[in-house]
C-alpha cells in the first residue's frame, strides 16, 4: 500500500486554515452589520437574522467552491440564494400572519417589494414584501465580496459591496433612528482586522524586480516609491479636504428617502361614507359587520367604531383627506392627552356588507391582526389598500381615550397653520349660517361653551328623519337648517346635524371635523342602523373632544323660528311720522280720485303686481339654479389634482345621462356605463333627420377615451396630466351638449335649470 505524501504537518495545516478564516469571517460580519443598521427601522429581529444567513450562506458557498471555475460559482450561488430567499419569504409570511399560499405571497412580494418598503409605516413589520429586497442585496454583496476578495484576492476591493450595503441600509433608515455608531465602529475595525491578517499563500511571494540588472532594479524600484508617495499624497489631500465636509454632516439631520414616494391615498370621491348615511338609515337591517370584544370595554359600554375622518370641506362635500402608509401589525404609538383616562380594547371584527377599502376600528388602533393595512397617524384611521371583502376577518387592539371632563370648560382650541385645515371655511357660505353661528357665538365665550351652545341648538330645534334626502352642501345645509318645517326643512339624519355642527363651529372660530362610524350595541351584528356621523372639536390639552348634535327621542323640537329669525343685512330705514298741527274745525272729506278704490289699491293692480312678484321670485330660484349648477360644473372641471377632475368630468357624463333619463348604478364598470353613454346617444338621435353616422362614431370615441382617463385615475394614480384632465373636461361637456341637444326645446331648458346634480351622491 502505498501512502500519499504528507502537504505538511498538522499544525501546518492548522495555520493555513486559520489564515484563511480572517477574511471571509470579517466579510461575513461587514454583509451581518447592514442587516444590524436597518433592523432598527423594524419592529422585531426578523429581518437582522434573515439578512445574517444570506451574509454567512454567500460567503460559505463562494468558500466551497473555491476550486470549481469561475463561470461556475455564480449560478450555484444564485441557486442557493433562490432557496434562502423562498425561506425567508415563508418565514416572514408566518411571522406576519399572512393568508395565502407561498407561490401567491412570493409573487405579490415582487411586485411590491420596493414601493413597499419605502411607503412602510415605522416600525417596519418584517412581511415577505419589506425582507426580499434587503435579503436578495445582502446575498448579493456577500457574493460579490467573496468572489472578488477570496478568489482574485483584492480584499480592500472586496470590501466595496459590503460598503456600498451598508450605506444603502443607512440612507433607507434616515432619520427614523438614533445614529449607527455602534454599528460604524464596528465595521470599520473588522475591515481593518481582516486587512491586516496575512491572507493564505500556497507559495512565497516573487520578488518582482529579480533577475534584473542592478541598474533597471534601481529604475524600477524608484518609479514604485515615487507612485507610492505620489498615492499617498492624492489620499491625504483628499482627507483633508473632505474631512471638514463630512464632520459638518454629523449633526445634519439625515434625509429620509420615504418623501421621495408617494403613500397611497383614499379617493375622497369615492371613499367618502358620510353620503352614505342616508343609505344605511333607508337599510337598517343590512348587516355590515359582527363584532366580537375579546378584551377590555369595561365599564364604558360598547365602544364606537371608527370608520373615517373628514377633515376637508370645499362647500359641496366633505373629504376624507388622509395619507397612508404601509403599516405591519404594530402601529406607531401616540402619546395620549394629559389627564386622559385609557383604556386597552381587543375586538375581533368580521365584515358582512360593507364595502370600500376604509377598515372599521376603536379608535386609537395599535395593533392589527389578520389583515395588511395601510395607517394615517394624523387620523388614526386605516384602510385596506385591496378593499374590504365580506368574511375578511381581522383582530385590531385599541387605546380608547376618554377625556378629563373638568378640564373642558377652561380649555382653549389651538390656531395657526398647524389647524387651519380643520378652521378653514370656504367661500359661499350663506349669510343665515353666518347669522346664526355669531348668534351662538355671542352669548357663550369660552370655546366649550359655543361648542356645547351649537350642540344644543341643534338637538331642541330639528327632527330626525330616516328618508331625509342625502347632502350636505351649503344649499343643502341652508335648508336643513332654516326650510319651511311643512316642505320637508329641519329634519335629516345625523349625516345633516353633524356636517351643520361642523360649519357652525368654525365659523364660530372651532377647529371642527366630522367622523363617521357605528355605535354597536354590544357584541354581535352591526346593522346599517348602527352607523351615524358625529361632529369633534379640538381643544388645547385635551384633544379631539365627540359632540352629540342629535336630538333625543321623547322630546318634541321647537321651530327655528321661535329663536332665530334671519334678519336682512341692511335693516330699513326708521319711519319718522310727519310733524302734523291740530285742526281748528273739522276738514271736509275730500272727494275720491276717479278711479281710485277707497279702501285702497284696485284689484287689477293687485292680481298684476302679484303675478309680477311671482315672476321675479321663479326667476330669481331659476337664475340661483343655473348659477349653482355652474358652480358645481367648474368645481368639479377645475379643482383639485388631475385625477379628481378627470373624476369630476366622469361625473358630468353620468348625470347627463341621468338628466335623459338613463341613470346607471354604482356597480358598473367604466366601459359599461361608456356603452350605455353611446346606446343613450343614439336612442336619442335615432329620430333626427341628417344626423350622419360619423358623428355617432366620434361621441361613442370620446366617450371611450373619457372612460380610459376615468381607469387611468383610478388604477394609476398620479399618472394624469393636466393637459389629459382638460381633454376629460372637454369631451364630457361635448357628450353632454350633444345628448342635450337632441332632446325637444322645453327639455332642453329644464335640462339647464334641473336642481338634480345638486342633490345627487356624488
């Protein structure tokens, strides 16, 4: 038998494995500190652990295959990478609690990895979709750095990738945690360690000026001083240029990459559920949701679910306002209101009929299970960005704040920039609602007053009724609170007593919004009857502090006009009466003019000044209609981003076809109701002699393309221009001008002067 030779003895062999350590060591912890450095940012060490195993598995395989060709190293690398990542992803997907099978989770983590991570509420939840990418980018590095470090061995060259990571870990935390200085320390001494641990030679190093002449030697040898030295210099020169630079940097405030991103938003248009409060209050056995309170209540009762928060009153309607971002199941916390009682609900909500994507919740949520939401801290309120889905069962932990009453009526409410949102009233109020609220205002100074003045006039004075119509514009406000009692004023649901609280309370000086939810009456269903809006005020120290506007069942309301009468603004003139003297004898009766009734004017006069009056008073509501329906026109064509007036001009469409008698429903699709748009048209020209073809061609045209804006919006938001928002505006006024157009002269007036599009949702 014959014995192979002997590379050496055992210690030899111990001292070339120890010299080969160092270095894929030190790399393995340089790839681990980036995973370190962006798992404060996160809400658990998930991602640190998973971002430690790519770091120690791409180093690993590069070692193992040290021997195999080049080409070779990279697919068996990427390979293994594929099955760390996979692992991950379930891993993460387990953690996260996350329906649906690994192929479906994997694929939506593509998809969304990066806007995901950088729209993520802090802390980041670690999801399949916030730990691909820093995973994949930690394999990444490790591989790079191995290959380059270990088999081509420029170790200060390998270290780039690992460098490169670790600022990229550093930009995407920003300024959402304390600065990295552990971690930086440590980086930069195990860089140093592993350069300064001799690496493994098979054989020594050749001298690379032997065999020369002494002279050459002597030539060569100067040129790689002379560059050393001249290398040298370039370096500290560079150090003593940059170094005031970036000392400088030390106490800036990093930038955060997250305001180069936009959140999703909630599209106020179509996500707004106060106009749907008349709905809910015609359906009050619609079943919306089951609760079920797994902790706490207490002793407060059933607690109030939230729904929305609105914020934004133009006058017509009021908007939700809100900007979400990304959140895992721990939500960020908030500080309560100082003296503020607190107490923890845990519930476990199931949703039956409610649609939309806005996720019903006691306010304050903290933790979400079961779902992935999307959270406005401003609010506290979430949504769901794929939209609600009857079954969807999630579990939401809360911190229900309830106020110091004593505190209340010393209060103050905060001003300036910070609230003027919640303080702006925008023009075209009407002068009753002016009147009205410096009335309330008047008498009661401390703001708790006027707010509970306004709260209380509205229960004494107003009715609550199921079929109230929908609305809470100024025109519709103004009728709620000042129409004839006999023509249907004066009464609404609590859609109209918390919108009017609202209005009046800023024009009396309150930061007002309005939220919409449900008051259950325990654990079980809960009903569209269930679901009202309230009004809130904010008050310095406290907080947002509910009003309840809405009268109470067994007390009779009083008539507004028992204690608010509108007063012109200009009151008239004082009569004087004319100086008169005291007759010496009787006058004589003076005979009656001819013609001239003596107990007055005549009847004609009377019957034609009547008829005359009457004129003016249709003529003015006609010319007051017009103008109000112009109004809302411009104010949907001309306000807001380009995709709510791409929005707004859809809406035109749908109540011109409405205006024609062809109303579509909410349940269809965008190219449905552009099918119906042309079907309507043609109907309506069908009858018309010399209507060519080409022109039903080119309005069934403009009404596709309006419907591919409406998509674009909707789908893509923030894609639409300003240039493709007047084409919206454009070809909805042409639709609507052509469909008006083929309808007889009298339907064309009260096509123009028609008080629906008032009225209607929107």
């Amino acid at each position: 038998m014959v014995t192979p030779p002997q590379t050496g003895t055992a210690a030899e062999r111990a001292a070339r494995v120890l010299r080969a350590v160092p270095v894929p060591a030190a790399l393995i912890v340089l790839v681990a500190l980036s995973g370190v450095v962006l798992g404060r940012v996160y809400a658990d060490p998930l991602l640190t652990r998973l971002m430690a195993g790519a770091a120690v598995g791409s180093v690993l395989v590069s070692v193992a295959a040290r021997r195999l060709p080049s080409w070779l190293v990279a697919p068996l690398s990427v390979a293994a990478m594929a099955g760390w990542t996979l692992l991950s992803l379930r891993l993460a997907a387990a953690h996260a609690a996350l329906p649906g099978g690994l192929g479906e989770v994997t694929a939506d983590a593509a998809r969304n990895a990066i806007p995901r991570l950088l729209t993520a509420m802090i802390p980041v939840e670690p999801a399949p979709d916030t730990v691909l990418v820093p995973v994949v980018a930690a394999w990444l590095a490790g591989l790079t750095a191995a290959e380059v470090a270990l088999r081509a061995g420029r170790v200060l060259l390998g270290y780039l990738p690992p460098a490169l990571l670790y600022a990229g870990a550093l930009y995407v935390v920003g300024p959402n945690a304390d600065p990295a200085v552990g971690p930086t320390v440590v980086f930069a001494a195990v860089a140093a360690a592993g350069l300064a641990t001799p690496g493994r030679r098979d054989r020594p190093a050749s001298d690379p000026v032997a065999g020369l002449t002494p002279a050459v030697r002597a030539a060569v040898r100067l040129r790689l001083v002379a560059a050393s030295a001249a290398g040298l210099a370039v370096v500290m020169a560079l150090a003593a240029l940059l170094a005031p630079v970036v000392a400088a940097q030390v106490d800036e405030r990093p930038v955060d990459p997250r305001r180069y991103v936009e959140p999703p938003r909630v599209e106020s248009l179509d996500e707004n559920p106060l106009i749907r409060i008349s709905g809910w209050a015609l359906n009050p056995d619609q079943r919306l949701l089951d609760v079920r309170t797994v902790a706490g209540a207490g002793d407060g009762g059933a607690p109030r679910i939230r729904l929305a928060v609105l914020s934004d009153y133009d006058g017509v309607t009021w908007r939700v306002g809100a900007t979400y971002r990304n959140a895992g199941r721990i939500l960020p916390a908030t500080d309560p209101a100082p003296n503020a009682a607190t107490d923890e609900v845990r519930q476990e909500i199931t949703v039956g009929d409610l649609t939309g994507r806005l996720l019903p919740a006691v306010p304050t949520p903290r933790e979400v299970t079961g779902a992935r939401v999307a959270y406005d801290p401003a609010t506290g309120t979430l949504i769901r960005p794929e939209g609600l889905a009857p079954g969807l069962r999630y579990e939401v932990s809360s911190v229900r704040e309830r106020p110091d009453p004593n505190l209340l009526s010393t209060a103050n409410v905060p001003a300036g920039d910070e609230v003027a949102r919640v303080l702006r009233v925008p023009d075209g109020a009407p002068e009753p609602l002016r009147r009205l609220a410096t009335q309330l205002a008047e008498s009661n100074g401390a703001p708790y007053a006027r707010a509970d003045a306004i709260a209380t006039f509205l229960a004494e004075h107003y009715r609550v009724t199921a079929d109230a119509p929908s609305g809470h514009a100024y025109p519709n406000l103004a009728f709620f609170l000042f129409g004839p009692r006999n023509g249907g004023g004066q009464r609404g649901t609590s859609e109209q007593f918390a919108a009017a609280f609202a209005v009046l309370g800023r024009l009396a000086g309150l930061p007002t919004r309005v939220v919409v939810g449900f008051e259950p009456k325990g654990d079980g269903p809960v009903r569209a009857a269930d679901a009202y809006a309230w009004p809130e005020v904010l008050f310095d120290g406290v907080g947002w502090v509910p009003f309840d506007p809405m009268p109470r069942p067994d007390e009779e309301p009083r008539p507004v006009e028992e204690d608010f009468r509108p007063q012109p603004e200009d009151p008239p003139p004082s009569e004087v009466p004319a100086p008169t003297e005291e007759p010496s004898a009787t006058p004589p009766a003076a005979a009656p003019a001819p013609g001239r009734n003596e107990r007055g004017l005549g009847t004609p006069v009377l019957v034609g000044g009547g008829a005359g009056g009457l004129l003016l008073v249709v003529g003015a509501m006609l010319a007051m209609l017009v103008a109000m329906r112009r109004r809302l026109t411009r104010s949907r064509l001309d306000a807001g981003d380009p995709g709510e007036r791409v929005a707004g001009a859809w809406r035109e469409l749908t109540d011109a076809l409405r205006l024609a008698g062809h109303p579509v429903g909410p349940d269809l699709a965008a190219a449905e109701v552009a099918e119906r748009a042309r079907r309507t048209l043609a109907e309506a020209r069908a009858a018309r002699p010399g209507e060519g073809a080409a022109s039903g061609d080119r309005d069934g045209a403009a009404v596709d393309e309006l419907a591919g804006l409406l998509n674009q919006a909707g789908f893509a938001p923030g894609s639409v221009t300003p240039e493709q928002a007047e084409r919206a505006a454009r070809l909805s006024a042409g639709f609507a001008d052509a469909l008006r157009a083929a309808r007889s002269r009298w339907r064309q007036v009260l096509w123009t002067v028609h008080p629906g599009p008032l009225r209607w949702r929107r």
